[in-house]
C-alpha cells in the first residue's frame, strides 16, 4: 500500500480517478490541498475534474486553485479518496 500523500499515493488517487465515469458531468472544479509539517515536508496535491476527465496530479508552485461545485468535491474525496488510500 502506498504512503498517504507520496508520490505513489498520488499516482493511485489518479488512477482511480481517471477509472471513474460520470463526474465528468459535474462543473468543472479544481481541489488543491497543502498539507504542511509531513515527514517528507509540504506537501502539495490537487484533483482536477473537467471536459477532459478526471485525474489527480502534485500542484505546481504558484498554481491558482479554483473553486466549483461542492458537490463534486465531496464525491471525488469520498470515492476516489478512499480507494487510493485502500480502503
């Protein structure tokens, strides 16, 4: 299983996301998350649902998070999110 928030982490949450059908549907929404103090340092992560699917990525520096429809959020953190941490 892959460490919460490594690279390989990341790697899984964008498999699963881009195997999801239907959230396409959604607005399109951008999810980006900092979490500080982890043992590897910052890290940085962000989902992307758009026209053109769905897929999970580390944020660049400098990017502009956007914000959507809650909605869809909470459906990629509560699907998705769980499948990538095995669960």
């Amino acid at each position: 299983m892959a460490v919460f928030l490594s690279d390989e982490w990341i790697a899984a949450l964008d498999g699963v996301l881009r195997a999801e059908q239907g959230l396409t549907e959604c607005a399109a929404v951008t999810v980006e998350q900092t979490v500080v103090g982890t043992p590897s340092g910052d890290v940085r992560y962000r989902v992307v649902i758009d026209g053109r699917g769905e897929r999970a990525d580390r944020a660049r520096a400098g990017s502009t998070p956007t914000r959507g429809r809650r909605a869809c959020a909470r459906t990629v953190h509560g699907r998705a999110g769980r499948d990538a941490r095995g669960h």
